[in-house]
C-alpha cells in the first residue's frame, strides 16, 4: 500500500527514535527579530522619516493603502536584511516584525497585507522628478545627496579639527541592455562606474555614472557640493581630499588650491610617487606615504561592504534614473547598519564587524511573535549565541534615543 505523502511536510533523518518533520505552518513566527533594532537605531537618526521626505506622493489619500514613509523603510530595511529582490517582499509583506516597524499590523483594506509588495516598492524605484499620471511618486534626488552628509554632520556632537575625505571609483557590472551601459576596457566588461566618497566609516555620496568617462568626471562637483555643506555647519574645519591616481587632475587639484582644501593623490605609472599640497614642514615623506596615502585602502572595504553586503551593484533595472535609486536605497541600508555598529555595538565584539557579519549574527534570530491587546511580544531564540550584545545594543540605542 502506498504511503501517504503531504507536500507541505517535509522529512527529514529520525532523532531519537522519532520522526523529523518540517512544515511552513508556524503561523507569527520571523526570522529576523534582530530588525527592532535597526528600528531603533532609525529612531534615533529619523533616516526613513528624512528620506522620505525627499519624495513627493501625488497620490490619492483616499486609494493609498502604504504610506511614502513605510515604503521607503520596507526598502531600506529590506535590503540591510539581505533582501535585495523586490519579489522577497511579497512574502516579507506579512513579516510580523516589519509591521511592527512601520508601525501597522493589519491593513485597513481585506484584500491587502500589512506593507507593499513588489509592485507598489516597483512604482517607487520608478520615481521621476516630477509627478506624471502614471508615476505619482517623484524623488528630489538634491534633497536625497544632501541627507548623506546631513547624517554626517549629525553623527558628530561637535565639529572635529580636521576629516579626510576618501574618493574612488568602482566597477559595477552589466548583465543586461541597461541604460547607460558601455564596455571598459580596464574592468573588461560592460559596467557602469559608479564615484564613492566616504569620510572614514561615513558615506558621504554614492553618484552612478556610465563608464565612457574619466575615473575623476564628475568629481569636482560631487567634492564642492559635500565640502559646501560641510563647511556650512563647520566653518572652520580642515579638510584633506585623498585618492589615488585616477584622480589626480589638474582640475580638482586648482580647485582644491582655490578652496582651501588639502588633497594627497596618486601619481599614474609610479605607485610610490604622491602628489600633495600638505608642505614638508608638515609632515616628512615616508610618513606621508605610509601612514597618511596608504590608508585610503581602507575605504576599499567599504566600497566591498556596499557591494557585497548591501547589494549595491544590484542595478538591473532599465533607466539609470531608477538604477541611481537603488544605488541610494543600498547605500542608506549601509548608513543604517554603521549608525548601529557606531552607536550600539561600539562596546562589543562587533565593533567593527562588517554589515554581512553583523546581519548574520545579530539581526538574523529566530522568532515567535505574540500579539495581545497590550503588547507585541518578540520571543527570541533562548539558544542566541549574541544575546548580551543585543542587550547592550538596545540599552544604548535607547539611550542615545532618549
């Protein structure tokens, strides 16, 4: 006689003398409770809430089911979760702790889940400048650079004496007939070339560009607008401006020299030769070389935090419009995760563990989600192996919220 077999059960090896069964029929249960304290850490810097607000939503109050605000989280959130794919958000859309971050447990319509699925988080990545028909969500795109280095500034209680700024330039790789799209010879392959500038851990500006240019276009434009602001809340901060030799012009040198700005770049052919306007008095050359120039290799592992971690170069959409888009979505995803590596983790083991390593040992933990009339209970793993660094996290997460 044959056995009976249920397709949602599945088998697995007998322990003990009993049979091992699976089934996807848990009811409330997630797999990243560790997301309450991204929740918490974008309580206190409000990114989604100021991210949001570089979006204007022309649409009809009276058929909008997902608020502007709870899309832009679910994005955000999403990917510092290792969700890059807007289709993992048909299933992530009734995650119970994701409603708890926006903040909506049940949606007012029967038909509806609590957050968006893929094809309403589509309309937002599809955003344009202005609010047509068909797009009736449209994205300041000033507005959103303008909040990285806004979340700079705020991240310090007090103007430091002096910053370096990092530059450089990366490959992105094209597997499609994306907008934008040329073949470069260096990287071999067809690519965009996207210019990063961080400040240490910072990131300051993310901009998506096509290949067809020179490593350094662009570059005097993205540095004055961040040093502008910069020196707008800081006046009387030192700035250094350090790269290597793919940015060594004599453009951004002359405006470096017109602005008050101090750079050390790269010389092209000779990987030990430097240019610098920092004078000898200053600082001998070894030391220069060595501890000042050599350190920009350190912003590589950032860039690879992006990429690898954060799915930065998850730019398979049509237009370069939308792919900048998801560029910036990744990039605040690692904005979020360091502000909780800086804030809440700064006295533990993961003080400077990257994006990946943090997400898996502290934002992925298994959960049975309780909901009464009163509260929303979170019942952890008891076996959690970061159970004190999460405690410590939300001690000072709360504090610094306060």
């Amino acid at each position: 006689m044959p056995t009976e077999c249920n397709p949602e059960l599945f088998d697995f090896a007998r322990a003990d003398g009993r049979a091992v069964v699976a089934s996807f029929d848990g009811g409330a249960i997630t797999s990243d409770a560790g997301a309450l304290l991204l929740g918490a850490t974008d309580r206190v810097l409000g990114l989604t809430r100021r991210l949001a607000a570089c979006f204007k939503d022309s649409r009809d109050p009276a058929y909008t089911e997902h608020a502007l605000e709870t899309l832009v989280m679910q994005r955000v959130v999403g990917i510092a979760l290792g969700y890059e794919d807007l289709n993992d958000h048909d299933q992530l859309r009734h995650d119970p702790v994701l409603a708890t971050l926006a903040g909506k447990l049940a949606a007012t319509r029967e038909d509806c889940a609590p957050l968006a699925g893929k094809s309403t988080l589509n309309r937002l990545e599809l955003s344009r400048d202005e609010p047509t028909r068909y797009a009736r969500i449209a994205a300041d795109s000033a507005a959103i650079e303008a909040l990285f280095v806004d979340l700079f500034l705020d991240a310090h209680a007090k103007a430091p004496a002096q910053i370096t700024l990092d530059l450089d330039a990366t490959d992105d790789p094209l597997h499609g007939e994306q907008e934008g799209r040329f073949f470069h010879g260096y990287y071999d392959c067809y690519c965009y070339l996207p210019l990063y500038i961080f400040c240490g851990r910072h990131l300051l500006a993310a901009k998506l560009r096509r290949s067809n240019i020179d490593g350094a276009a662009g570059a005097v434009e993205e540095v004055a607008r961040i040093v502008s602001q910069i020196r707008a809340r800081w006046p009387r901060v030192r700035i250094l401006l350090r790269a290597d030799s793919g940015f060594c012009r004599e453009e951004l040198m002359a405006w470096c020299e017109a602005k008050r700005v101090d750079y050390v770049f790269g010389l092209a052919r000779n990987p030990r030769f430097i240019v610098t306007s920092l004078p000898a008095a200053e600082i001998d050359a070894r030391r220069l070389y060595e501890r000042v120039y050599c350190a920009r290799g350190e912003m590589e592992n950032r860039i690879k935090e992006c990429q690898l971690d954060l799915f930065a170069d998850r730019t398979s959409a049509a237009t370069m419009r939308a792919n900048q888009l998801r560029l910036w979505f990744a990039s605040f995803a690692y904005v979020l995760l360091c502000a909780l590596r800086r804030i809440g983790l700064a006295f533990t083991q993961f003080a400077r563990a990257s994006c990946g390593s943090i997400r898996l040992k502290l934002l992925k933990i298994g959960a049975l989600v309780k909901i009464s009339v009163r509260r929303i209970h979170v019942a952890m793993a008891s076996a959690c192996p970061s159970q004190h660094e999460f405690a410590l996290a939300h001690a000072l997460l709360r504090r610094a919220g306060a």
